[in-house]
C-alpha cells in the first residue's frame, strides 16, 4: 500500500490556540483526507513543543510547574484540532518518554558520529524564537538587541555543546540540487539558498542556562537546544530510535513537513542536516505558507487583533471557515483576513455556487421524480461534456494536491460548478417536464451524477457539507473514495433519495444593535 507522511509544526504551548495554528493544521489536514481517499496509508501527526525557555517563563508567570502547566495548556491544542475537525493519527508532546527517549538515541548517534562537540557559546539568543542571532544580523533599537523578527535578544554566554553545522553547507547545497521540489514554494526555496551560501556557523544545541529540556545524555548539567528536541517529534512519532520499526519504516523519511514561513530555516537547513549527520534520510518535502493579517495589519498580542478561530467557526460555520482559509489565499502567499471577503466567499461560492446547485437539481429530483433517482436515456453532446468535465477533475487535482496547490484545486472544482450551472440554465430541465419527461429525467440525472463527483473530491476541504451532500444523493458511506470517481461507480437509477435540505445557507449580517 502506498504510504504517506505528513506533519503540523507542533505548537508551543505557552499561547492560546490561534488562526497561524489552525491554519498549518487544515492545510495538513485536506492533503491527509485527500491522501487517504486516494488510497493512500496515512500518517498525519500534530501535537505541541513543550520544552524550552520560553515554555519555563510562561509556566513561572502562572506560578506553576511547568509539567503541570504543559499538562494543562497542551489541551487547548487537542481542543482546537478537535474543533476544527483535523483528522490527525496521533497528537504528540514533547514531554512524553518516548519522546525522551527518540531525542536522547538521536544524540548519541550525532556524539558517535563526531557531528557534536563540547565548547562555549557566547553571543545572542531570542527567546520568543528560540533561536541564536549573530550581531550583525540585530539592530539597536531604544538600546535593545531586535531580531529581524521582532524577538528582543539577550546576551548569553554558557557551556554549550556545538553541531557542526560549518561543515554541512555544501552537502546541502548538493542536497537542494538534487532534490528540487525539496523546499516549496520555489521563492522560499531560492531564500534558504542564498543563506547556506553565506555560509553558516557551527550551532549551539545544548544549553546549562536552563533546565526544563531533555537532558543530555551522562552530561547532568545540559538539556538539549529545543529546537533539536522539537523537531525529533517527526522521527519519535513513528517509533525512533527502532528504525526497524513497521511504522518507522513505512513512514520515514516523511513527505510533507508543513511550516510558516518563519520556522523555515529550522526545517530546512538544521533538519537535514542533523539527519543527515545521523545517517538518516532528510524529508521529502518542506512546504512554508504564508501569514495571515487581520484586516491587513499584522497580527499581534499588543495591537489585540489576534484571530480566534473558535470565535471564527462560531460565527461563519465550520466548513465555511475551512472554505475561506483554503481557497482566499493561494497557499504559500501571505494573506488577508477581512470579514467583508469571508462573507463574499459564503454567499457567492457556497451558497449561491454549490449550494444553490445541489438544491434546485435536487428539489427538482424530489417534485418530479418521486423523490428517486432520475433514469438517464441518450446522452447528448452536451450531458456528456458535462460528465467528462466531473471525471476530468481528479487527475487534475492530484497534481494540484502534489505540490500543495489547495486554492488552485478549490478554483478546478468551481470551474465544473460554474459548468454544471450553464448546463442547467441550458437544458432547462423545468421547462421538459412538460414536454419531454425522458430528456428531463437524464439532464437531472447528469447533474446528480455530477454532484456526487463534486461532493467526492470536496471531502477533503469541507467533510460535513460533502458528506451531507452525498447523504442526500444515498451515496453509501463506502463508496465515497476517489476509487469510485468513475462511471461504473454512478448513481442507480431508481434508488430512493432522502428529502433535499439546504446545505450552505446565505450569511446575512445580523443588524447592528
Ligand atoms: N514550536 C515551533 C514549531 C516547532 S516544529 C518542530 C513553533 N510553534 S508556534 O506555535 O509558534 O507556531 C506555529 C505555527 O503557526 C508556525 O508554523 C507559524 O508560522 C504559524 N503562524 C503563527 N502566526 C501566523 C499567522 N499570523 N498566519 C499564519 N501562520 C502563522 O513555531
């Protein structure tokens, strides 16, 4: 059985759960359903990054151990995936044993190698980034260090164990050079590129500064750089450090590592390299999408404009939501979040698009059909453009779906929507009850055909809406797989089809009070 790979950044706990996060997630999420439809054995892992300094504040701040706290703010994270309706096999916390265990074996395979040595570091450290700046990478601002990420820095100088990460450029080069598609999108590619080119320094990967971290194996004073703690999660997940694990096996080396764009560069340059290092292969893919602004200002704590995407499911739905997010912003491009825009998409492409699409075909089939499916007679020119154009779609979509194009694939399934519509205005199917009841009952029965297509291949984005439409075409809960996006798999003419209901109602602004 083919198998397929792919993971959410796990989430830093010390926040509250917001639009970024259910962002990574739903995108992993429609290419997991999507995977799975197409038959695929999938392993979709989410979860949440435990360790650290910033972690260890937050906990101080709420006056709690941080086990407890992690404990604690780790569920809000299963809580969101819940809400969302993120289809994901396993939930991990970097504060489990096995995971312990996985970032431990991981190291003694590095210090084995040589790639870890024993030194001192000295220079800065953000800790809203967790991550090492050189001086030359900071500007001074009201005499403060800032990052180019806006994360103040702090000086520190500790004991450190070093990667040689100085030593892995031009193995990395190599590495993007011979797997193109590795980095996605290819401007983000060409960024990483020139950084690597500019050479890099050995890395920090343990700190004595702090202590809730995993240890360092036999060095009671270290715990491990979170960064290299976090993203073991990949590999501890599917059963590392036994490599002859069935899971590890069929999994590795994963197929999608989904990122924002601002925790690239650990994806895509530390990553494979401590693989690598290690003896292991790197992943196939690492796909960074963009940010979201709210109402196009920056989203941020202090302007107190973060999304809410609890607040955004009460108000727009759930599969309206996902909708949205999938297909307003081609993925990988930053975005806007503006409520004007969100209303828009409801209304024209759900409502008045699929949803008026699947009702008047629908409520035609119920008045004039006895409520059964129609029987198609002759095909013509046309019915049989339309069905092409369903059938057309999936190998469409699977190259779509393969470098993570979600709003292209959402644009391919309008287009037959759009299609659909011109049809039914065409053959006018009210006007043939009267005069030709067969071409009538095959136009309808073309259109439900071309629904449940449609409502196959949306499964991905909108599973509730889909699989309601499918309901209401009796579509058995077994033969919603992309293997039955094909003619001998079509609607029986005759089955008994449950009352129409509407699936996408309009949005209608409630009145300002
Ligand atoms: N813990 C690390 C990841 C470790 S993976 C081995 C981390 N966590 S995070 O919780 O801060 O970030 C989660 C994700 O949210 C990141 O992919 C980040 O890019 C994303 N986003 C945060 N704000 C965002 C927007 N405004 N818009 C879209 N995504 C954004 O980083």
């Amino acid at each position: 059985m083919k198998t397929y790979y792919i993971t959410t950044p796990i989430y830093y706990v010390n926040d509250v759960p917001h639009i970024g996060h259910a962002y990574t997630s739903l995108a992993c999420d429609v290419m997991a359903r999507f995977k799975r439809l197409d038959g695929y054995n999938v392993m979709f892992l989410s979860g949440t990054d435990e360790h650290g300094q910033k972690i260890a504040k937050a906990a101080e701040k709420a006056g709690i151990d941080p086990q407890a706290f992690t404990d604690k703010v780790s569920q809000n994270f299963r809580i969101l995936l819940k809400n969302i309706n993120i289809s994901n096999d396993d939930f991990i916390r970097t504060t489990e044993e096995r995971h312990k265990k996985a970032c431990q074996a991981l190291w003694n395979e590095l210090l084995k190698r040589g790639e870890i040595y024993l030194g001192k570091y000295a220079g800065w450290y953000a800790m809203r980034d967790e991550a090492y700046y050189t001086e030359d990478e900071l500007k001074d601002v009201d005499g403060k260090k800032i990052a180019p990420s806006g994360a103040e820095c702090e000086w520190v100088e500790e004991p450190s164990y070093f990667f040689k990460l100085s030593a892995w450029g031009d193995r990395l080069l190599k590495f993007y050079e011979e797997n193109p598609d590795f980095i996605l999108p290819i401007s983000r590619r060409n960024e990483v590129i020139s950084f690597v080119k500019s050479g890099m320094r050995d890395l920090s990967v343990s700190r004595t500064a702090i202590t809730w971290g995993v240890p360092v194996p036999d060095e009671p004073k270290h715990v491990m750089y979170v960064w290299l703690d976090a993203l073991t999660n990949y590999l501890t997940a599917i059963g590392y450090p036994d490599t002859n694990a069935d899971t590890f096996k069929k999994f590795w080396p994963a197929d999608v590592h989904m990122v924002g764009k601002d925790i690239l560069r650990f994806h895509a340059v530390y990553w494979p390299a401590f693989l690598m290092a290690a003896g292991l292969p790197a992943p196939k893919r690492v796909f960074a999408h963009g940010w979201w602004t709210n109402e196009g200002q920056k989203i941020s704590k202090s302007l107190g404009n973060v999304i809410d995407p609890v607040e955004l499911l009460a108000t727009y739905g759930l599969d309206q939501t996902r909708y949205f997010l999938m297909r307003e912003v081609p993925f990988g491009n930053d975005g806007d979040f503006a409520r004007e825009a969100m209303i828009r998409r409801i209304n024209s492409d759900l409502a008045n698009g699929i949803g008026n699409l699947a009702q008047r075909s629908l409520s035609q089939i119920a008045k004039n059909c006895g409520g059964l499916v129609p029987t198609p007679k002759e095909y013509t020119d046309k019915d049989k453009a339309l069905l092409q154009s369903a059938e057309n779609l999936l190998p469409h979509l699977r190259s779509l779906f393969d470098v993570q194009s979600f709003s292209k694939a959402l644009d391919a399934i309008w287009g037959v929507i759009a299609e659909a519509d011109r049809y039914v205005d065409e053959q006018a199917p009210w006007a043939l009850k009267k005069t030709d009841i067969a071409r009538m009952e095959t136009v309808l029965y073309v259109l439900a055909e071309t629904l449940r297509h449609l409502g196959i291949v949306l499964q991905p984005f909108m599973p509730d809406a889909s699989n309601a439409l499918l309901d209401q075409l009796a579509v058995p809960a077994d033969a919603r797989s992309f293997a039955h996006l094909n003619a001998a798999n079509a609607l029986t003419p005759g089955r008994p089809l449950p009352a129409p209901q509407g699936i996408f109602p309009r949005y209608i602004e409630a009145a300002k009070p």
